[in-house]
C-alpha cells in the first residue's frame, strides 16, 4: 500500500490493512502515493521492455530461451517478476496479468506527469510508443510481456524508422 496524507491518519489505519497486503509505506502528503506509483511503474515497464527486448536478441541470435531463463536467474538481476515473465514468454502464455493497453495509459500518465515535475521519460516514451505499436496490431488485452512479439527482427521495416528506432 502506498499511503499518502498525515502521517498519523496512516498509521492509525495500517493495522486493518496490514493483514491484506504485503507493506505499506508512508509516500509524503496527499497525491504522493500516486506519484511513487508513477515512479514505480516507470521501473516496471522499462524492465519489462528491457527483458523483452533481451529474450528478443537471444532468439534472434538462436539461442536456447530456456538456457537465457537460466542464466538470468543465475545472475544478479534473478527477480520472481523476471522469472514469471521468462516463463510467459516460453509459454507463450499471453494472458493479462497487465494488459499491453494498461501499459500504455500508463506511459502516457507518467509522461505527463514528468513534464509537469520538469523530469525526462525518455525511456517510458520509448515504450509508449512501442506499446502503442502492439495496441494497434491487436495485442492490446495480452499481457504487458507480449510486447515482445512488436519488436523489430533484421528487415522488419514496418516497426522502425531509418535509424532504427521506434516509431511512435
């Protein structure tokens, strides 16, 4: 729980809580747990592009997706979140635990709000746009990980501009 306003009215409420959720931190005054949710989420949907785009290159190279499971969860990014979303992928299970249309409505709110703060998203803009792209091939009620089958492979021109990036 992100909790936001007085201190002590949080507090006062986190026993009743407590038992349904695994913490609750105390965000600052009034709007600051919709903020820190914004800053969260700028996280979770740059990782999970990050780990889309990195399932992408070891396919695209030919390697075994089982063996980059793996070796990801050998290393020092291992994260239950990367191991559910490797296993999605292998799966090929694409149902919704946040939908690719979530995902982009929340690009557009954390860029929105960055503007207002005078921060740069630039790497939540990049995935807004690729999140649009797969809105608009159909993917939009499968799961956020499925952004992976919207990234370009070698002569994919229809996904990149000329030098290679995103087109928004």
């Amino acid at each position: 729980m992100l909790a936001a306003n007085n201190p002590s009215i949080a507090d006062s409420i986190r026993p009743y809580i407590q038992p349904m959720i695994s913490a609750a931190i105390y965000c600052g005054p009034v709007g600051s747990g919709l903020k820190m949710k914004y800053a969260v989420n700028t996280f979770l949907i740059t990782v999970t592009v990050g780990l889309a785009e990195a399932a992408n290159l070891a396919s695209a190279q030919g390697l075994d997706l089982n063996a980059f499971g793996q070796v990801l969860e050998a290393g020092p990014m291992a994260s239950a979140y990367s191991k559910l979303k490797v296993d999605k992928i292998l799966r090929e299970d694409w149902s919704a635990q946040a939908t690719i249309k979530d995902c982009y409505n929340s690009t557009q709110l954390i860029t929105a709000a960055a503007e207002g703060a005078g921060a740069e998203t630039l790497l939540t803009q990049l995935c807004g746009s690729l999140y649009k792209r797969a809105i608009e091939s159909g993917l939009a009620e499968e799961d956020m990980i499925s952004v992976v089958k919207r990234l370009p492979k070698r002569g994919d021109e229809e996904c990149c501009d000329k030098k290679g990036g995103f087109q928004g």
